[in-house]
C-alpha cells in the first residue's frame, strides 16, 4: 500500500506516474471504506482526489496556504497531512468533518460555509504581500460555491492586483448537491461538455497548424489572416474561459482534466510561477470511482449515512424526519394555494422542497448558494403578490441577516422562512448548529417565530405561517420526530401539556419545540405544583404566557438556541415591563463554538436535559 508511506505531503514527490495513480485508487477505497462506517461527506471527496494530490505536488503547504471551500472536500487533504484515522470521523474525539486548525497547521480555515475561500485568500495574499513573503495562495473552490455573490465580489478585488500571486483552482463538477444553477454557471457549459483533454491538444495543434501556415507565406482558400485570428479568439473563448474569467483580466488556465495528475501538475505549476492572480479551471466528477455514487443522480453520494460500502445501501432504513413532514406539507399547502413559492438556496433535496419541484417546477426556484439574494428576492415576491416560503439550514440564515432584517422585516414582507437543522446538530460541527436564529429573530420587529414540538404541530404551524400576511419563521430540528405530545387544556393561546397542583403557587415550565418533551419528562419526576407549557409562536413573547408567569412562582425556560438574547431573554423583559419581578431561568446553549460530538451529548453537556430542568426549578424555591 503506498498510501501507508504517506505521512506528510513531502512523501509525495518522489512518486512516479503510475504509483501516483495507485496512489489515487488508494485513497478512493480508503474513502469508501471508512465513511461507509461513520458517515460523511463522501461523493466530493472521491471527486477531488487527483486534484488533491496535485496540489499537494506543487504547492509547499503549510507555507504555501490551501482555502478549501466548501471544506467538506478536504477529506483527502486530511489524508495527505498525516490525519488516516478515520475511525471516529465527526465523532467526538475523532475528525472533524471540515478543515480544523486544532487538527493541523495545513488547516487554515474552518469554516464550512461556502463561497468565503476567495475572500480568505485575498487577505491572505494582501498580508503576505504586505510583510514581504513570497508564499502562495491557494484557494479551492468547488461544489457550485462559485455561485454565492461573495466569490464575486472578491474576484472583482482580486482582479485589481495583477502582481499578487493567488491560484484560484476551481473545482468544476458541475453540482452542489443538485446540478448547479444560474446564468453564470450556463457559461461554463460548453467548456464543461467537453473532454478537457482534447480541447487542450486541439487547441494547441490549432495554434501549431495557423504559425506553420502563416510562416509558410499564405493561407488555404479564402482563409485570411483575421478569419484564422477570429477562429483562434472564438476557440480561446469556447474552449477556455467563456469570456468571465479574461473580462476580468485574470490569468486563466483551463479546462484541465481534474483526474489527470500529470495535467493538473502542469496546470499548477505554470498558475504558480505566473507571479499573478490566475484561475486553474479543473473538470472532475463528483462520486469518481465509485459506481454507486456516480449512478446516483441526486447528489452523487454528496453526504452519507452509515452505508454498506459494497453496494451503497443505508445500514439503517432512513427514519421519518422533520424535513420529510415540511416536504409533504408544503406540497398540500401549495396545491391549494397557487401564491406558495418555494425558494432554496442550492439545497432543494435537503431541505425538502423536490417533492414541490417535481409538481410545481416553475413555482420553486434555485438561487444557488446565495442566501442573502434568496431573502430579498423572496421580498421582491411577496411585493409582486405571492407567498415565498424560503426554506434553509438554520445555519445559513446567519448569512441574509442584514437581508430579512432590512428587505423582508422592514417592509412587512409575506415571506416564510423555514429553518431545517435549527439548533444543536451535534456531528456537523461548530459552523452548522443552528444555534443562532432565535437570538437573531428577537431583534427583529415585525417578526414571528414560531416552533414546532411534534409531527402535527409541524403541519398546523406551518398552515398558519403561509396564512399569515407578515414575516414568520418556523424552525425545526435535524432528525427525528418525537411521538405527538398531546395537549391537556389550553391556557388562552398557550398548549398546556402537564400540570399537577400541590401546594403554593405553581412552576412554570416553558418548553420551546421538541424540547418540550423534555420538559414533561422533568415535570414528572416532581412531586411539586407545577405546569408545562408550549407557547408554539415563541417570539414576540406571548402576552398570555407573561400573565401565566407573572401569577407563577418563577419559570424555567428551555430553548434549543443560544441561552443569551433568546426567548427565555425575552420573557424575562417582558416580565420586567410588566411590572413584575417574578424569577426566570432559562436554559440552552451556551455562548460558544461546539465542538462536535453527538446531540444527546452537547444537550447533556450544555444542560439543557431533565435533570438541569430539575435543577434550575430547584434554586427558584
């Protein structure tokens, strides 16, 4: 095995063709094998193996600084930089499933958002230009974030410096998760539907053939000197840049094939030595090498479960989840309501908006990865007279903040927003618990949230956010559905879900979503007056639940969000405007970056379990 005698990138320069090319086989079946066990990101990272190796080649990291962007496509650079141990990966204690700088000094940036790399590298470049060091940039762009309206706009302030050497390899498979959308990438496609190879050798033989012929003093036919120099410009543009890269003024090199090392290592080398911003423009195949994937024609095996590494196949039979209720019920609700539109930003399967695609293609649109053009152009909807619904990881709302802030909740915009992931997700890691969103939505005026704690509360919820002419939020966690937790009575607008009366006045236990089923299960191991509520609309803070509290003996709140500014922050507020001085405590996520470990354990950690619920009732006595 001669990935065995990979330690470190520097092993790799002694190699020969064809061992690199075992090499690359290598680390395919070693991809295979060992995500199939934990799960992961497996179909970018058979895509990216040749170009890794490559790169690694060529390029001297840590001195010379790799951006990967998404990182999900650094599997095999974790590989190459001495990290095989995949046993535990995005388990606690084991990789991260992004670039992590604790693992390595080869990790620059963590952050798996995408479309951030081209960014990085020019204040990167900017700054080792400044000191006066000659190390190179290198930014790798891949799974369709060239189309997030960041990227641009750090290529516009790249461009502007021909002299500061930054590599901008651009990964081009064609897909995110789905194919890629948009009018920018519609450019690439004659290049894309070509064989890189040939192209690079026909060109070539072209510029060969026309030299030869003008040295020889003349020109078949009626062919003239600017037919053949029309030809050569038309070719340069077909075959090469479709005119982006070059109205920039940037260096561009390409289309390489991205599963050809000796190709790519040429391409490299020449981006490296050019002493300029130049973009290496690399074909691959997402899934490359391994038939389940690349026979899928969803995502291309984009992100895995526990699989059997042989055919493909889940170990586990896919659970009921909460993104399966949104898709079967925004479908309902679509077809009864021809003003729905669903938006999503590169992530239609995921965040369960196919299923409407496939009924209603010209009422679901891709924006591509561009959260904050989502927003506001599903503002720009609601204006012209629909309903968007905008569904997102909860995560990736944290980028069109400004956007629903100033264009949806300003105007008073009919916009949905659907937050799948919303809170702790545990294995994903620090960049996609989607802690943040409550915290953000309390800032906001003319904004309401509401948050479901069971399968019908999901579909009701999102009956009324779509029924509603301002802007809602309805979030949901990753995962599975919890059983129906019934109601008991109601309390005005308030689900009341347990309540047992003892002596003095009564606790009030706030459970927000699915944590509500925690609260019930604290509630029961107490022998004291207590009740357990669900508000379902969490913020604005209900007037009825500050009237419920203010009688109480004091509430405890727990929230699947940050445990500053959120809603147990806001009831505490509103409490205090009320007059009344009654004692909250609220429970949730701590003001930090989690490490990633399993749901249970951050909860448990975070204290925000039965036992904390229990605790913090105890010190309101």
């Amino acid at each position: 095995m001669i990935l065995d005698s990979i330690t470190c990138p520097a092993d790799l320069a002694s190699l020969k063709k064809k061992e690199l090319d075992k090499l690359a086989a290598e680390i395919r079946r070693f991809l295979v094998v060992n995500v199939a066990k934990t799960g992961g990101h497996l179909g970018p990272n058979l895509g990216v193996v040749e170009l890794t190796i490559a790169l690694h080649r060529v390029f001297d990291s840590p001195r010379d600084v790799l951006v990967w962007d998404t990182g999900h496509q650094a599997y095999v650079h974790k590989i190459l930089t001495g990290r095989k141990d995949f046993d535990r990966l995005r388990h606690e204690g084991g990789l991260s499933g992004y670039p992590s700088r604790a693992e390595s000094e080869h990790d620059v940036v963590e952050n798996s958002h995408a479309s951030t790399a081209l960014s990085w590298a020019d204040g990167i470049s900017r700054g080792m230009q400044m000191s006066g060091k000659d190390h190179h940039v290198v930014a790798i762009i891949g799974d369709g974030a060239m189309t997030g309206g960041m990227a641009w706009e750090a290529l516009n302030n790249i461009a502007e410096d021909p002299e500061r050497p930054v590599v901008i390899v651009l990964n081009d498979n064609g897909r995110s998760y789905a194919p890629t959308v948009g009018g920018i990438v519609r450019r690439f496609d004659p290049v894309r539907k070509l064989d890189a190879v040939r192209v690079n050798r026909d060109y070539e033989n072209f510029l060969d053939w026309g030299k030869r012929t003008l040295q020889d003093g003349g020109l078949p036919g009626k062919l003239t000197y600017d037919t053949l120099r029309g030809i050569k410009k038309g070719m340069k543009e077909i075959f090469f840049d479709a005119g982006i890269f070059d109205s920039l003024g940037l260096k561009y090199i390409g289309p390489v094939d991205g599963h050809d090392i000796v190709s790519l290592e040429e391409a490299l080398r020449m981006a490296r030595d050019f002493g300029g911003p130049v973009v290496v423009h690399a074909m691959t195949e997402k899934g490359r090498g391994y038939k389940p994937a690349e026979e899928n024609k969803a995502d291309r095996f984009h992100a895995v479960g526990k699989i059997h590494p042989e055919t493909g196949l889940p170990m586990e039979p896919s659970r009921f989840g909460w993104t399966s209720i949104f898709a079967e019920e925004i479908l309902q609700i679509a077809r009864k309501d021809a003003a729905i539109v669903g938006v999503t930003a590169a992530m239609l399967q995921p965040v369960g908006l196919s299923l409407m695609k496939e009924e209603f293609p010209r009422r679901v649109i891709d924006v591509g990865i561009a959260e904050q053009h989502a927003v506001t152009m599903a503002a720009g909807l609601a204006k012209a007279g629909f309903h968007p619904v905008v569904a997102l990881y909860a995560t990736f709302l944290n980028r069109g903040f400004d956007q629903l802030l100033m264009d949806v909740a300003l105007h008073g915009a009919p916009v949905t927003i659907c937050l799948d992931r919303a809170g702790v997700t545990g294995d994903d890691g620090a960049s996609h618990n989607g802690m943040w969103d409550l915290s953000m939505a309390a800032m906001i005026p003319n904004l309401a949230v509401a948050t479901p704690r069971d399968e019908p509360r999901m579909r009701e919820l999102l009956h009324e956010a779509t029924a509603t002419e301002a802007p809602t939020i309805v979030r949901y966690p990753k995962g599975s559905v919890p059983p129906e937790l019934p109601i008991t009575r109601k309390q005005g607008s308030l689900d009341v879900l347990f309540e047992r009366e003892a002596n003095g006045k009564p606790l009030v236990f706030v459970g927000i979503g699915p944590l509500a089923h925690t609260m019930v299960e604290a509630a029961e191991q107490m022998d004291e007056s207590l009740i357990v509520v669900d508000p379902r609309w969490v913020l604005p803070t209900n007037p009825d639940l500050v009237e419920l509290v203010a009688s109480s003996a004091g509430a405890v709140v727990l929230e699947d969000g940050l445990i500053d500014g959120g809603v147990g922050d806001e009831l505490r507020s509103a409490l205090a405007r009320a007059g009344s001085d009654v004692p909250v405590r609220n429970l949730g996520v701590h003001k930090a970056f989690l490490t990633h470990a399993s749901r249970s354990t951050i909860l448990h950690r975070e204290g925000m379990d039965a036992a904390a619920v229990i605790a913090a009732a105890a010190s309101l006595r």
